[in-house]
C-alpha cells in the first residue's frame, strides 16, 4: 500500500500489551466503583492503543493543544477505557482511574468536559460524529491546518438519525481529515445490535453515503495500525468487527453483561489471565508530535465595534436586524462563523452569508446536526459560532442543546419566526415553547429583542457571555423604540414607559412590547396610567427592577407573552413573586394550539394582543378596589 509501512513486531507486541493493559485497567476501575461498562471497554482496548500510540499526533501533556489531533469517544459510556490511554501517555496517574464514579471524582462515566482531554461531554449516543464533523470542518476550511478528527463510535448509536444525518453532512463538504472508527460488537443495552456482525452491510451503507468504507478484524493490532495509515481522499469509516467483553470468559459475546461490573473474585481471576499475556519488551512508544500549522486564535474582546444605526420610529424584524447585525460583527473578527440550517432566507443569516461566504456553513434540514456541528466548530476555542433556524425547529435538536449546555459549549443560537410571529404558517413552525426549553438548560442565557437596537445589543451581549445563549427573533416588522447609545447588560431590564401616577406594571417582551404600548395609549384615554417594563433578557430575570417597579404600582402586575403559559415569562416571575406580600400577578400568554392567520389577528383570538392587555389591566384594578 502507498505509503504504508508495516510496524515491526516489536512495535505490534507493544500495542498488544497497552491494549492489554487497558483492560486489566478498566476492569479493576469499574469492579472498585462496582459501576461501569467493562465489556464496552474490552472490546476497543486494540482500537485505543493503535490510535494513540500508532495513529494520532498529539501532544500527551498538552491535550487541547490547537495543533493536535482530535479524539471524541462517542460511546461515551466506555470511558474508562479513555483514562487508560491517558494513564498510558502519563498524564493520568493510574491510581486516578481507582477514583471513577467517586463523588468527587472528575473520572465519571459516561465522560465530561471536566477533564483537559475530554472535547466534549459524551452522555448520549449519537452525538459524537455530529460535533467531529464540526471540528473537521474547522481544521479543514477554517484552520486549513493538518489536524485530523478521530471518532469511536458503538454499534447501537448506529440506530439514531442524528449519525446518518452527520454521514451526509460529512460526505457533502468532503471531510478527508475525519475517521469514524465503528466498534462492531454486536451487542446493545438489551437485545443485539439490528446489523450484529454483518459487517459488510454497514459497509454499502458507508459506502452509500460517500464514505470510504473499510472492514477490519478489531483486534488485530496490524489490520488496524494498516486501515489507519491509509490516504484519504474523503471520510473515512473503519469498520471493526469485535467482540464484546474480550478476554472475560464469562461474558464474552454474551448478553446480559453490559453496564455490569465483574464481581471481586472474577475480576481478579480475569486480571490475572491478561497480565501473564504481557510480554516483556525494551521497546517504548511514544505519542508522534503534532504538526505545527495552525493558526493561533483569540476569542477575547469580539464586540461590535459601533453603536447600531437605527433611528426612532423606523421598522424593521428583529430576525432581519439579527442578520445585519451578524454580518457587522463579521466583517471585523475573521472567527465569527455562522451556521444555518436551509432557513437562511428566513433567519436572514443570508445577509452574513452573501457578505462572508467561507464562514457560512449551511447544515440543510438536519437540526439535531446543526447543533452538532455547532458544538464541534466552537470546541477549543477556535470559533465564535452563531447557529441559526426558525426557534421551534430548535426543539428537534434538544437532546444536542441539553449536552452543550452540560459541556458549556459557547454556541450561540437564534431561533426565528417565534410565537404567533408566523402567522399564515400555522401552528407547527410557531416557537411557544423555546422558552421553557432553553431556561431550563443549565447555565444558559435567554435574550428576547424587541427592536433593531436591542437584536444588535442582544448579539454584542451574547459574543462576550460565556457558554450557551439564545436570541429570540420574530417575523414582522416593529418600530425602533430605544436609542442607539442606550446601555444593555445581561440580566437587566428597562422600563419603557412609566409616569409618577402608574397603577400597573405590565411586563411585556419582543413585539408583545409595542402592543403594551399600544394598550397604554388606549387606557391613557380612560384614565388609568401602566408602567411598562421590557426584561431583555428571559434568563436572567431582572427579578429586582421588575419588584421595585411592582411595588410603585401597589403589587399590580401583569405578564404578556407570545408563548405558552408553561415555562415561560409568566410562570419564572410568579416563581420569585410567590414569596412576595401583597403582589396581585396576572398573567397573559398562549392558553392552547393556535390556528393559521394573520399575526395581529391571532394575537386577538388568543387574547395577548392590545385589547387584552387593556382588559386584564381593568380587571386587576376592579380585583385591587373590591379587595378593600
């Protein structure tokens, strides 16, 4: 084979003994923690050793170095045979692997982002290709940097869409530096794998998909040093047929054993079995270094560089400003990419993508992908990633969202169209739920826009806000109502309208805001002053101003929001005020499954447009006098 040559014996017995070793390793970790997946473990044991011993090029006590390699262990639920690679490489103590499941341990099964040489979390199947097509998209047309992406994947996760959905993306934009290396073992949770060992029908399946696919024997140390150091001309699938719970008697091949730990005695017999196949050798091997040819990057102090350029009275979607937004924010800082999934003409990232063609990666109607590539284009801080679809199309994809939130990725995300903002497109493309959704991810940051300024405002805040945050951005045109030098900061709410004889609060978000206006100009007319506030951000809510605000209007307050009731503005305000004496809250929102229409028709039929909001107030002041 070009450029192939074959390792010498000496160098196949060293990666037997590590491979060897590995499982001795796995096995007296999870038999300690008396939790753990050591037959998931055994059966890649030959796989990891000729990976990071043969195959990559990293730098063992650098992890995360921007020029190395990139490993992600998509079945995730074998990390311990992870740490044995890393005990391996010296940058773990073996005693660290003794501490696995430990409550105060950072070795935990599945693995986290806590340790440096985990990308990303690996908690959920099929998820890993996803985020390695984003980190080989990087290394190929962002770093343009010799880099390559190894990902070990199990046969299960071989179920879910989410990988086939990868698949495509990865063939599309021809990934040559990706490897997906399948650990065929046949055997899943509770039944066998749909393929078990027909190895040769994941094969026309890869090779469908336009991958270059090659069967190997997966524990053969020299078919896999051979399958590895094959030229690529577009991604790569090692099919390794194995077999799992090599080398445990009692469990080899056999339902019955996964998520099992062996028992003390067992274990011990079975660890004693593969430390006499350890065969004495003078010869160490040694991680090869990485080549030096990427680019440094520095993600720090990404603001814009101007104040927005709207003026007072003038209209225009925040789905539209959020484009124009993104475009300025690119045109001064090289890493800002954005990603899209076929909706850019309607998120109005087209404008980013007409301005910076070669950082704009389209991901077409595979939202759970989306998220992926997202995650793995962002992952080492190589990125600043603005993601972006119609908001309910994010729900698709909550299972990614929930895993980049638990790794803290710094993914940015818009979701478009929100609430009743789609109108004529019915129910099913209306976001009434992103709110519940994206509050409830830990350590995420939730921006609600009402006009120009504030989307641009929001997307300047959300560069600079570490991990995960979410702009909410709706279809139809609202009137500009802040001044551009106006001051925004996460977590704090404006007042937009207020007078020294306000009886109401009213807080209202995104164009919800210009129908509280509105309603103000109608009870303005019978007497009765509102105070408005906008919070800006959902998450954090500014819980201090809005009950500072409440108690000028005698604990009158009313929430109206263009989403359901469950999860939403109303119900994390009512969380706080619950505690409070003397506060009256009502709340507006969506009650039920809205119908097709036009926006401002189906903001009265679903009683949130200006009217209501006048309605609801009168009642709370009728409440407030029959209560004296």
């Amino acid at each position: 084979m070009e450029d192939y040559h074959k390792p010498d014996q000496q160098t196949i017995q060293v990666l037997r003994n590590i491979a060897n070793r590995l499982r001795i390793n796995c096995i007296k970790a999870t038999t300690a923690a008396g939790h753990g997946h050591p037959t998931s473990c055994c059966s890649v044991a030959e796989i990891m050793s000729v990976l990071f011993f043969h195959t990559m090029r990293y730098r063992p006590e650098d992890p995360r170095h921007y020029n190395n390699d990139r490993f992600l262990l998509s079945k995730g639920h074998a990390a311990p045979a992870l740490y044995s690679m890393w005990v391996e490489t010296g940058f773990l103590k073996e005693s660290e692997m003794f501490s696995l499941c430990q409550a105060d341990s950072s070795h935990e099964s599945p693995t986290m982002h806590k340790q440096h040489f985990v990308e990303v979390a690996h908690g959920f199947l099929g998820q890993g290709l996803g985020v390695a097509c984003g980190m080989a998209y990087t290394g190929k047309y962002f770093d343009k940097s010799s880099y390559r992406v190894f990902c070990l994947m199990g046969d299960g996760e071989m179920s879910e869409g989410s990988v086939w959905e990868a698949m495509s993306f990865a063939s599309y934009y021809h990934l040559d530096n990706l490897v997906a290396i399948l650990d065929i073992n046949r055997l899943c949770q509770s039944d066998t794998a749909p393929l078990q060992h027909h190895v040769d029908k994941y094969y026309k399946r890869f090779e469908a998909f336009g991958w270059h696919a090659i069967i190997v024997d997966g524990h053969s140390v020299e078919e896999l040093c051979k399958a590895l150091s094959q030229p690529r001309h577009q991604p790569t699938a090692i099919i390794a047929k194995t077999v799992k719970g090599k080398g445990i008697p009692a469990a080899e091949d056999k339902q019955g054993w996964h998520a099992k730990s062996l028992p003390k005695d067992m274990a011990e017999m079975v660890v004693k079995d593969w430390q006499s196949r350890i065969t004495n050798t003078s010869k160490h091997l040694y991680p090869s270094a990485p080549i030096e040819d990427s680019p440094p990057v520095s993600l720090r102090n990404i603001r814009m560089p101007s104040t927005p350029s709207y003026k007072a009275g003038e209209k225009i979607s925040t789905r539209k400003a959020y484009g124009m937004a993104l475009a300025k924010l690119g045109r001064y800082y090289e890493r800002v990419v954005a990603l899209d999934g076929d909706t850019n003409n309607l998120t109005y990232s087209e404008i980013f993508k007409n301005e910076h063609p070669n950082r704009f990666v389209e991901c077409y109607v595979a939202q759970q992908n989306l998220v992926s590539v997202a995650v793995g284009c962002a992952a080492r801080d190589r990125n600043l990633v603005f993601a972006s679809t119609l908001s309910t199309f994010f729900t698709r994809a909550h299972d990614q969202l929930r895993m980049a939130a638990m790794c803290e990725s710094n993914i940015k995300l818009c979701g478009s169209h929100c609430g009743l903002s789609s109108g004529e497109e019915g129910p099913s493309l209306m976001g009434l739920e992103d709110f519940a959704m994206f509050r409830a991810l830990p350590s995420s940051t939730v921006f609600y826009p009402s006009d120009g300024v504030t989307t641009e405002k929001a997307l300047d805040l959300a560069a600079t806000t570490k991990g995960l945050c979410y702009i909410r951005t709706s279809r139809h045109d609202c009137p500009i109502i802040y001044n551009s030098n106006e001051d925004f900061h996460v977590g704090q709410a404006k007042v937009v309208y207020q007078s020294k004889d306000d009886q109401v609060t009213v807080v209202a978000a995104g164009m919800l805001i210009h129908e509280a206006l509105a309603a103000a100009e109608l009870l303005k007319k019978e007497r009765i002053s509102i105070r408005i506030i906008d919070p800006f951000t959902i998450k954090p809510l500014d819980y201090k101003t809005i009950i500072d605000h409440c108690r000028a209007t005698r604990g009158r307050v009313l929430t109206v929001e263009d989403h359901y009731y469950e999860g939403g503005l109303g119900e994390a305000l009512s969380s706080v005020m619950v505690n409070e004496q003397s506060f009256n809250l009502h709340c507006l929102a969506v009650s039920h499954i809205p119908r097709s229409g036009k926006p401002h028709e189906l903001l009265k039929i679903y009683g949130i447009d200006r009217d209501a909001i006048a309605q609801a107030v009168r009642k709370l002041m009728s409440s407030s006098t029959n209560a004296k």
